[in-house]
C-alpha cells in the first residue's frame, strides 16, 4: 500500500474512532467540567493548572493556552513561570492510565492546599480518578486492549489499535474534546474570538 493511502486510512480509523467516543462520552460530566471552568472565570485571584505526561502534556498546553486566549490565568505544570497552587484554584489533569506517578502525585499535592482537582482519563478507577473532584471519561482503547490491566504493558508488548499507536486513540480524543470545551466557554461566558485574538501572541519564535 503507498505510504499516502496509508496515512490516510490511519486518518479514517482515528476520525471513525472519535465519532464513536463522543457517543461514549457522559455529556453531565463535560457540562460539569465546563461549569467548574466557568466558575473562576474573571477572579484574578484564582488560576488554572494544566498538567499530563509526554503526548497528554502537549494536548494539555494547546488547552492552556487557548484558556489564556479566553482571559483565564493559565498554567501548565513543569514551565519555569507555574506559580505556588492555592486553595480555590482549579488543577486539570490529563492521563490515559489515570496512574501515571508524577500526575497523580501533583493531584494529591494540589488536593491538600484545596484546590479543585479535575481529571480527564480512560480509567475512573485509577489513582488519579478517585483523587479528582470532577471526572471526564475519555474512551482510548478496545475491550481486546483492555484485557490488561497495566496500560504501559499493553503498550510496550504492542496490544494496541494496529492504526493508532500507543495513546493516539485518547490523545486525539481529548484534543478534540478540550476543542469543543473552548468554544463552550466562549458561548457560556460571552467570548468572542476578537477578543481572544488580542490576548494572541504577538511575538513568536
């Protein structure tokens, strides 16, 4: 098969999986996601705190970033410039396993200053699910995959969609979802895409 067409039918398996997964999706826990979001909207006092592991972190940097466009005090956790958590702010945690350490250990930290934990994950059951406060979940894998219980197992020893490597499926998904999040917000909270264009970066690399 030419790499192109491959690449493609790699496109239709990852779009067909997404459309299934919004199916999945609880809308009560987006809309609650969305309100806890909304809630600190426009208090300079309170932040938000973005944080996941490898391909989850840089979903949760495009989030942050876009909250930031919105005129929410956005951080993203291991950036030189995250200030101290607070009780009262809200930490958003993103992790396919729920078990990855250094997420999981961030959550229990920001749990006992008060902040808010939320969480977006396949696993509810995990670590990090029964930490959070509000709980997305988010599909990233088959039943066949799901057999395993460890979710770096099943990576390392290959039990994956054969067309979407490692954390794809849950990456894409999340990317999408967070996508949907924003324009959410900007309806709920009357934010036009001119205004969050004057929040745009206006120097760049």
């Amino acid at each position: 098969m030419e790499p192109g067409k491959t690449a493609l039918l790699a496109m239709r398996e990852i779009a067909g999986f997404i459309e299934n997964a919004i199916r999945e999706i609880d809308e009560a826990e987006v809309t609650r996601l969305i309100e806890t979001i909304a809630s600190i909207y426009g208090d300079p006092s309170k932040k938000i705190l973005v944080m996941g592991a490898g391909r989850s972190g840089l979903v949760g940097k495009a989030f942050a970033m876009r909250l930031l466009h919105m005129g929410f005090n956005s951080y993203v956790l291991g950036e030189t410039i995250v200030p101290s958590v607070r009780k009262g702010d809200l930490v958003l945690a993103i992790s396919g396993s729920g078990r990855t350490r250094l997420i999981v250990t961030a959550a229990e930290t920001a749990k006992t200053v008060g902040a808010t934990v939320a969480a977006i994950t396949t696993y509810p059951e995990s670590p990090l699910g029964k930490l959070a406060d509000v709980i997305v979940r988010v599909p990233g894998r088959t039943k066949l995959a799901e057999r395993m219980d460890d979710y770096f197992a099943r990576q390392i020893l290959g039990i994956h969609e054969p067309l979407a490597p490692l954390g794809t499926l849950f990456e894409d998904t999340t990317m999408i979802l967070l996508d949907g999040v924003v324009y959410s917000l900007m309806k709920l909270l009357n934010i036009g895409e001119d205004e969050m264009k004057r929040r745009h970066a206006n120097i760049e690399l």
